[in-house]
C-alpha cells in the first residue's frame, strides 16, 4: 500500500540531503534526481517542499510524470489525484477531441455497432502497439520494424488500409472486431483516423503508406492471377513492402509528362526500363515499384522487382528518414512483359484508379491531425497561466479556438458526407461523380491544416516552434502538415479538377 503524508511533512523536506515536493496530490523525493533534472537543479529546489501541481502543468506534458513514476514515494493524506490519466483505448473527455459520433450524447446515422467496436480495438492497438513505435522511429529515423509489421499482418490491419473488398472476406480482424463481409468505407476511415493520432508524421507515411497507394494496381490490373495471389500475400503478410513510383524531378502532377521509358526487347518478353523517380514514399525499403513508364505509344505501368539495375537513394524532406523517402533509378532493369499492369500505353487509368482513394485517405488523416492539434491547444489554454491568467480567459485565444474548432468539425462533417457516397456507389459512379468533391475536400482540409498550424503556434509560442515538451504536437504539425498539401496532388490541381468536373455538369441552357 502506497504510504501518505501531510503537507507539513512534506515542507520538511527542503535541503540538499532531502528534496521531496508534490505533484497532482502525490508525493515525489527528487533528491538523487536533482543532478539529472534537463532543466537543471536550481528548478527543482525552487519547488522544495510545496505543492509544485501548477509549475509543473505550466511547462510539461502529463506524460512527462509516467517517466519518474520511480521518484513517487506516496501520496498526500486525505487527498486524490486529479488529473486523469489516459488508459490505453480511452476517449479523449476534452470537448472536441474526437468526433461527434464519438462523443456523449451525440447521434450519428453512419455508425453501427460494428464501427464503434473496430474504432475501441483500433484505438487500442494503436496506442498499445502503433504509438510507441511512432515515437522512437521518429526520433532515431529507422524504418518501421519487421515485428511490429508482423502484428498488423496477424491482425489483418494491413489488408484494412486496402479499404473494403474480397481481400478481407474470411480474414480475422482485430480479434474480430468485424466481419470482412461487412467493412465499409467508414470501418475504413476510422483505421485511417486511429492510425495517424501518434503524431509522427514522417513513420505516418513510413507506415506502409506506399503499399496503400501501390498495392491496389496489383490487385485491379495484374492478369497473372497466380502472380497476383502470390505478391498480395507476400505484401498481406508483411513479407514484402511495396511503393507506387510515378513522379520524377520533372513531372508530378504532371503525369503524362514522365520521362522514365520501357522498351520491348525483339523477342518481345521483356521491357527494358531507364529513368528516375523521385520522392517515392518508402522507395528505399520497398521490395516492388509499381512504376509509370513511357512505352512507345504512351503511357504504361509496370510491377517492378527490387534487382540489379535498380538503385534507392534516401531524399531528406522536412519530416523524418522513417518515411523512407527516395531518389531511384532504372538502368536497364529487365522486367518480364507479364509485370505489366493493364493495357500497354493506356497506364494512365490504372494511375487515375486509385487516386480518388489514395486522396480520401490523406483528407481522413489530416483531419485527424488537426483534431490532435485542436485538443493540445485546448489543454495547453485551461492549463498554461499568463498575467496570473489562463489562456482561456483572454478573448483573442478564444476565437482562435473557435476558428479552429470549426474548421474542424466542417471538414469532418463533409467527409463523412463523401464517406457515405462511397458506400453507396459502384467503383464506376464514384469514379465519375466524386473525383472532384474528393479533391475538393483535400484541398480544403489541407487548407485548413494551414490556418490550424499558425494559429497553433501563436497558441504556445516559443513551445509551438520546440520538438520536446508541451509543444512537441503542435511543431510536428507546423513542420509537416504541407506533405498533405503537395503529395497525391498539389491543392491548386485538386481545386481546378473539383471545379473542371462541376463544370461538366453545367446545362448547357442560359441561366
């Protein structure tokens, strides 16, 4: 049983030999620590003896404390914690932390008990498994190791990033969270959802995200279906890892602009291919590029095996090595003509096939993001005091939590309008009809992401601009959330598709 003190008790301890104070109700002896303090000692003896609650919460994360649990000696007589310690798969009670359906008292027609059990299993695994990863591939810049991409193989988490279809049928996942038969588009948000809260945005897209992206020309377009079989399993078990590799240095967006060619050999059974790619998501570790290649009359996509021609390079970017970002080239890499993924010159439709989805994606997790960002802003407010005040007492801070908040719940509210969409249409009619509310809903929530992220950084000031402490969310996301804003299409593309698509629904009567 844990011994208790009086504060009187307490105060005693004030002197080089002893140094005890006391945090949220509990008792801690920092006398061996003293030395060790990063903040140095003069911090801690300023609190000797007192109740140091208010300084602490004034400069530190809560999570700090699970670090020094070891300094805990006891706690005050009479008195009980208050602050709450997450458990892990606990919702967030500060008020628009998580979305409505999540939250008391609100109602959702999208949601069954279905989605509500894969997001409590998701949030689990997630914080049991997926967060302390995150944070320390971010910190030392390793990519996403073999034991943790073994787990989500076991618990069919990476045949859920694929989105709905034949490939979960009769798969176990999560512990049976769901039936495969019954995921949708929304059992698909909220795994896109849960998996980016660790806050780590370069293992975010370190995190498999170039087999979200790649995977899916395989399954649609490859006509082996022996070889098909054979590569999802590899990629389903985590025995392989896969990208999708179409820009280079001089086309992005630009897709038709691809230099990179393939060129038949006489006996026609093979391309010959030579060319770069650029900032390819998880090139360096991947083992298969599905790659765009100019062929004689077009444009054409090829599945190519990691082998001798082929070179990775990392490319540093503004968030971690952990994405695996790279520089590659072709130099006559010799590719059987059975790795090519539909018709040849025609690659284009295998490329715009999955953009819709791939742009879904990234909208759920930046949303997700800014949601974090909401909540750490609303924490650091009721708690950081300034002119004897909280933040939240000043006005100005207030409305910049409101602009934020809104923004929010707006772009939470539309995709799950679209999310809704999608379950109800065959591939063909989204492919027509969404693919420019798609864009968009990207290039809104990355927008967004923009006002969110500055008003963020006036929120914590120098912290927001610090990778450690209080502000370590908030700088994460100022540094990175503009990867959203470029990569799956640039936000002015986006705007002009999404407007270009209305257009063609304009009558052709004067109005």
């Amino acid at each position: 049983m844990s011994k208790t003190y009086t504060r009187a008790e307490v105060a005693k301890h004030t002197t080089e030999d002893s140094l005890w104070f006391v945090i949220d109700s509990k008792v801690y002896d920092a006398t061996d620590f003293v030395d060790a303090h990063p903040g140095g000692e003069s911090v801690l003896r300023q609190v000797a003896g007192q109740d140091a609650t208010v300084s602490f919460y004034n400069l530190h994360r809560h999570e700090v404390l699970s670090k020094y649990e070891d300094l805990c000696i006891g706690t005050l007589e009479g008195e009980k914690p208050q602050v709450i310690t997450p458990q892990p798969g606990d919702l967030s009670t500060v008020p628009y932390a998580e979305p409505l359906w999540l939250t008391p008292n609100y109602k959702s027609p999208y949601y069954n008990d279905s989605h509500r059990r894969l997001q409590k299993a998701m949030r689990i695994f997630t914080d049991t498994h997926i967060t302390p990863e995150a944070q320390a591939r971010e910190a030392d810049g390793k990519y996403i190791s073999q034991s943790l991409v073994d787990i989500m193989a076991k618990n069919g988490l990476i045949r859920m990033r694929l989105g709905p279809g034949k490939h979960l049928h009769g798969v176990e996942l999560l512990g049976g969270a769901v039936k495969g038969e019954e995921f949708d588009y929304f059992h698909d948000m909220i795994i896109g959802q849960e998996g980016v809260r660790p806050n780590a945005r370069g293992f975010q897209d370190g995190f498999l995200a170039g087999m979200v992206i790649g995977l899916p020309c395989v399954m649609h377009y490859m006509k082996d279906q022996a070889r098909r079989k054979a590569i999802m399993e590899e990629v389903f078990t985590g025995k392989k890892y896969m990208c999708l590799a179409i820009t280079e240095a001089f086309a992005g967006s630009d897709v038709a602009g691809l230099r990179t060619t393939a060129t038949k050999t006489p006996d026609g059974k093979h391309y010959i291919v030579n060319g770069t790619k650029k900032w390819i998501t998880n090139g360096v570790f991947s083992d298969y590029f599905v790659t765009g290649v100019k062929t004689d009359k077009g444009l054409s996509v090829l599945l190519i095996e990691r082998g001798e021609g082929i070179e990775t390079k990392a490319i540093k970017t503004s968030y971690s090595p952990t994405a695996g970002t790279a520089y590659i080239t072709f130099d006559n890499v010799k590719v059987p003509v059975e790795n090519l993924l539909g018709e040849e010159n025609k690659g284009i439709y295998v490329i715009l096939s999955n953009f819709n989805h791939e742009r879904w994606t990234m909208a759920c997790g930046v949303i997700r993001n800014c949601r974090t960002v909401v909540e750490e802003c609303l924490k650091w407010s009721h708690q950081r005091l300034v002119f004897n005040k909280r933040l939240i007492e000043q006005p100005v801070i207030r409305q910049k939590l409101a602009k934020m908040i809104a923004l929010c719940e707006s772009h939470q509210s539309w995709l799950e309008t679209l999310t809704y969409q999608m379950c109800h249409m065959p591939y063909e009619q989204q492919a027509k009809h969404l693919g420019g509310p798609i864009g968009l809903l990207k290039m809104s929530a990355t927008r967004a992401a923009h006002e969110i992220a500055d008003e963020a950084v006036q929120i914590f000031g120098g912290r927001g601009l610090t990778q450690s402490g209080m502000g370590r969310v908030i700088e994460m996301f100022h540094r990175t959330y503009k990867f959203d804003a470029i990569l799956g299409g640039a936000e002015e593309v986006l705007g002009d598709l999404g407007v270009r698509q209305a257009m063609r629904q304009m009558p052709n009567a004067k109005l």
